[in-house]
C-alpha cells in the first residue's frame, strides 16, 4: 500500500467522533496493522454489499503521533449508486484512524455508516471467523462510560429510548436538551426511559455503542492531542462504573429475570441509519410476533423465552389464508463477563423456511437483537440492545372495586375474564344469544343489578328512563361505554368506562402493570373528552351510528336497545357544569386474593416489583382524572 503525509491545516476540518473499544491484552505494533486490514475487509464487504464498489489501491497514512499513542490510518475510496441514475457512481474520499493506548482504543471513521460496522462487530460473537480481529475487542460499558464522561458538569441533552410497552400516553422515544436535565427528569415518568446517548458540556456519548463525540478539529496534531486526552480518560475510569440520575438501570446479568409477557420490535424513531429504519419498517409491515408459553428448552436458562415469527399479510378481501409462521427458542446472552454486548441466540428454528420474510426476521434476531424490544413481568426490559431494570417509584393506589364474575357472586353466569367483547366483534350478540360471557355483557348486567351498581358506586339502570349506555366501541372511541344519569332533580353523573380482558383465567393471576398499560393509556387519552360539552361534540356523530347501541333501559335478551338518540344528545347538551365525572378500567386480571397477600402491599420488604409498577401506573392515571375532576376507579375480581 503506497504512504502519504495529510497536510495541515486539514480542510475540511474533521468530525470528532469515536467508536471506543478494549483489547483483552496491549496491542503491538503488528496486533494494530491488522485490525487496520480486518476493518478495511469489513467496510469493503458493507460497500460491496450496498451495492458500490471500493478501490483495490488503499493508501496508508502517516499519521503525526503523540507519545504513548500507537496510530495506524489509512485512506480508501467508496463509489455508491447515483440516487437518480444506477449506472452513474458517486466517488468519495473516506479515512479511518485506529489509536491505541495500552489496551484501549478510539477509531475514527469518517463516513459514520462506517464506524457503525465496525461497531456491530466488535464483540460480536457471531463473526469470530470472519473478523478476528475486531470479535477480539470489546465495547466499553455504559456505566464505564457514564464515569468517565458524564459525572462532572451539566448534561446538556439526552437520547431516551423507553424501556416500557408502546402506549398512546407516553413516548417510545424522546430527545431533551436543556441547561442541567439532571435537575428537569421526571422521577415517575422518566424511570422507564434508558438513555441511548447523552451530551454534556463538551462531549457527547453513545451509551449503547460505545461511542463519543466531541468537535472538529483544525490540524491533524490537534486531533491526535484530544485523542490522546480522550485515551487517558477512560484509561482512568476502568473499574469504574456510575448511572445517571432517575433513568432506567442497565444491567449485565440475567439473575431474577422473571418470564417474558411481550416482544415487539423497536421504534422506528430509534433506528441508526437509513438502511435500519428501511430494515424495521419491513419488519412491522410483514411480520408479527407472539409470546409463547414457556418450554423446557427456553427455562433452561434464566431469560430464556418462546417465539412464534408469524407471517404478516396485506388484507385483500375473501376468507384470510393461513398465515405462515416457526417457532423458536430463544436465549439472550453476553458475550462475556466483561462485556455489555448482548446477543440473543435462536434453537429450534426448522432446517428450512420456505418464507424469505420468515428467515428474513431470524437472520436478524441473531444477527441485530438491538431491534427488538423483550419484556419480562419482573420489570426487566431489553432494549436498544440492552438489559435494564426501571427504578419505579412505589405511589399508593387503593380505589379497587371488587365486581363479581361467576355464578358464586350472583352472575346470572360464568362471565369470562380473558374475554373482553363478544365473539367476533357482533356486538348484536350481547342481546341474541342468552349464553354471551364476556366482560361488555357482565357490565350490562351488573348497572342493571341492585347489588353490582351499588359496589361499582353508579345509579341503577332502570326502565325509568334517567340513565343511558351508549356503547361507542370503535376505532377513535371515546371509552367502550358512556354512562350518563341525568335525573330531573339532583346532581347528573358522567362515566368513561375502558374495559379490557385479563391475561388468563388461572386463579393463581399475579400482580403485574403489564394486562393493566394499554386500558390505562386508552383511559388517559381520552379524559381530555370528559366534560359534557366536549363529550357531545365528540360523539354527537357517532350517536346517530345505529350500529352503536344506546341503552336507555336494562339489557334484555330478544330485546335491541332502542335508546332515543335524539333525546341522549338534549340530556348532554343540558347537563351544565355541575357534573360529577368519572372513569372506570374494567379490567379484572388482578384478583381480591392476590391484592390481599402480604408481598403485594406497600409494607412488604421488599414489596413485589409487579404490585410496585402497577400501583405507579394507576396512581398516575388517578392523577390524570383528578387534574380533570373526575374520580377514578379500577374493577378487579372479587
């Protein structure tokens, strides 16, 4: 390869940006020359890959030193694909800068797609063949990071990337900038973020790459002096580790990681690049996953969990074909003791898949685990490509109602708990067919019952006519039920009520947020609605909808509601302004007993994690309602 001497001052200036890295052992001279060669390959393969060419000819730079820094550089040329014309080539002139000082490193790339190459194979456990010699290295840990860089002087900005299931109320994602944000986090809403990056006062740091970023630089010497800088510091550091403040914790070990209850891939808005946003965007379009019940294969190893990979088509009409799908095993894993890297590994897959979007969606779950988001009921989350525990604040929440849904408790029958609607949407069926059992038809039966409506605290539904259900189950709905009593003398009422099926049937239920964040999100979102006037704007509409039903009398079978409509629109339109409001969550997933044992109740040391991150989620929402004037009830099982 042929030298050259960069000249100075450099034009134009070059972006300080760094992947960081160790070595198990000090680096020699010739340990370095080939990492230089090892990550040409790799980049080469990536361009190639992209379909562009890169040039045979790759000059070796002699790069100015700073003593106790060994640097190797070296400068290639990349031709892409035109954007408009794929027969024409972009050409550009790229550098890579590797500097080691004992056995840590900092490698500058000027193309940032780059550098996230040479990111994704350090450590990488599945290309210790075909890149030795960056599989060798390791990332720096967040923690590590986090000392070396961010505990002195203010942090100016912050990447946040939520730790929590997808809600309408509370963001996948967000970016703050601020004087201090240590000062301007959130101690409830901000515990189940984990910061991707941040910035202080004159670096920034990406904690889940192992990278910093710093300013441009005039002259190669200056340059190397901040690297040199850069070195040392983290150098001092090692051994050390810090968090910042409120944010989620993250974690290198899998030890009371509880069972898995969801995994979804990651927000579109998290994806590094162009070509990651393209790879997660075909991945929500063509594939969805489920959660399967735990195995043999998958307990055997703490965090272990079972997938099915189900093949996602566009809707086109006619009776919906079988939707191909595999099931597999999987294990997250750390490449080493010392190491953040988290893999996850996949068993059981079949020899071969005939569906490329199937074997698409495995390749990367091995290949690209940061993608996917994995959810434990012990509160443990992985995320952005790593494990981390949500530090959630212990709020009290006692407004529980106790409903009745079996025989034993008075329930003309067995209500199911797991069953939120009717079968297949036919809300018709919850006054056809005498044997309908789910959680719409109990909720018409207990407003209706003398002794449910007075444990739900709501006036009886009677044929008097001073009470109306209006049902508004639908894509942009205001709440599963409206609920308004608006009798000639007294005080009106006004209720949303949200419902949802719990997880399972099984007795033995547990105490957890998960069965609990969608309703409350829903419930959240739409308390904005609750006042009469803006309630009548909003579903005045919808009212007319025949095929919503208004209840202005018991639900009786053989008998469609026929509630005036016309006449429930005048009672809202005269309510006023002396309204007592209301929002109910039916959702009976958390049963009497299991409120009732001693490691649920706040007093419990430690208390449950589940109880502890549910009592925060519904506390929140009770603050929400209240900041609108409404009280707020959650059903459980009695």
């Amino acid at each position: 390869m042929a030298s050259i001497i960069p000249s100075a001052p450099l034009r134009p200036l070059p972006y300080g940006s760094f992947l960081l890295a160790a070595s198990p052992t000090a680096l020699l001279p010739q340990d370095l020359d080939g990492l230089l060669k090892g990550a040409l390959k790799a980049i080469k393969e990536k361009v190639i890959a992209g379909g562009g060419r890169m040039t045979q000819k790759t000059t070796v730079l002699q790069w100015p030193s700073v003593a106790g820094v060994q640097t190797v550089a070296a400068h290639y040329e990349v031709a892409t694909n035109c954007t408009w014309e794929a027969t024409l080539y972009d050409t550009s002139h790229e550098l890579i800068l590797i500097c080691c000082k004992a056995d840590h490193l900092a490698i500058h790339c000027s193309d940032s797609d780059h550098r996230r190459v040479l990111a994704s194979l350090v450590g990488a456990t599945n290309a210790t063949l075909t890149h030795p010699q960056l599989v060798r290295l390791r990332k720096l840990s967040a923690g590590h990071l986090t000392s070396a860089f961010l505990q002195s002087g203010p942090l100016k900005a912050m990447w946040l990337a939520g730790t929590h299931r997808s809600v309408q109320v509370k963001p996948d994602s967000k970016i703050l900038s601020g004087a201090d944000l240590e000062h301007a986090l959130d101690p409830l809403g901000d515990s189940t973020y984990l910061a991707a990056a941040a910035r202080g006062a004159s670096i920034g740091v990406s904690l889940n790459s192992s990278g910093v970023w710093t300013k441009a630089y005039a002259s190669p010497a200056d340059l190397m002096a901040a690297i040199n800088q850069l070195l040392d510091t983290i150098i001092a550091a090692v051994g050390t580790s810090a968090v910042l403040p409120v944010l989620a914790n993250e974690l290198h070990s899998f030890t009371g990681v509880g069972q898995v209850f969801d995994f979804e891939v990651g927000p579109l808005e998290l994806a590094a690049s162009v070509a990651r946003r393209r790879t997660v965007e075909s991945l929500l379009e063509h594939t969805a996953f489920e959660v399967l019940p735990p195995s043999a294969a998958s307990a055997a190893r703490p965090g272990g969990f079972d997938l099915r990979i189900i093949r996602r088509f566009a809707a086109t009409g006619g009776a919906p074909a079988p939707a191909p799908s595999v099931s597999v095993t999987v294990h997250p894993i750390f490449s080493s003791a010392a190491s953040p890297a988290l893999g996850l590994v996949v068993s059981g897959a079949p020899a071969a898949i005939a569906e490329p979007r199937l074997q698409e969606a495995l390749s990367l779950l091995g290949r690209t685990p940061a993608l996917f988001r994995v959810f434990y009921d012990s509160g443990h989350t992985i995320s952005a490509g790593h494990l981390s525990l949500a530090i959630v604040r212990d709020r009290p929440f006692a407004r529980w109602i106790w409903g009745d849904f079996g025989v034993a408790g008075g329930a003309p029958l067995a209500f199911q708990v797991d069953k939120e609607k009717p079968a297949g949407n036919d809300l018709a069926l919850l006054w056809t067919l005498p044997t309908e059992d789910s959680l719409f038809s109990w909720f018409l039966w207990a407003v209706a019952d003398p002794v449910q409506a007075g444990k739900l605290d709501l006036p009886l539904l009677t044929a008097v006519g001073d009470t109306w259900v209006f049902c508004d189950d639908d894509s942009g709905e205001v709440a599963d039920f409206v609920y308004v009593h608006a009798p000639a003398a007294g005080r009106p009422l006004v209720c949303l009520v949200h419902i949802k099926g719990a997880r399972s049937k099984s007795l033995a239920r547990e105490m957890v947020a998960g069965p609990y964040e969608v309703v409350c999100g829903q419930a959240v979102k739409n308390i904005r609605f609750i006042d009469a006037g803006t309630l009548l704007r909003r579903i005045q509409h919808r009212v007319l909808d025949l095929a919503r039903p208004l209840w202005n009398a018991p639900n009786a079978i053989g008998a469609a509601p026929v509630g005036n409509r016309a006449a429930f629109s005048a009672r809202l339109a005269a309510l006023g302004t002396n309204v007592d409001y209301r929002v109910m969550v039916v959702q009976p997933h958390v049963t009497e007993t299991a409120y009732g044992l001693p490691l649920n109740q706040p007093t419990a040391l430690p208390p449950a994690l589940g109880a502890v991150q549910l009592r925060s989620l519904l506390s929140g929402t009770d603050n929400a309602a209240r900041a609108v004037g409404a009280k707020f009830h959650v059903v459980g099982a009695a």
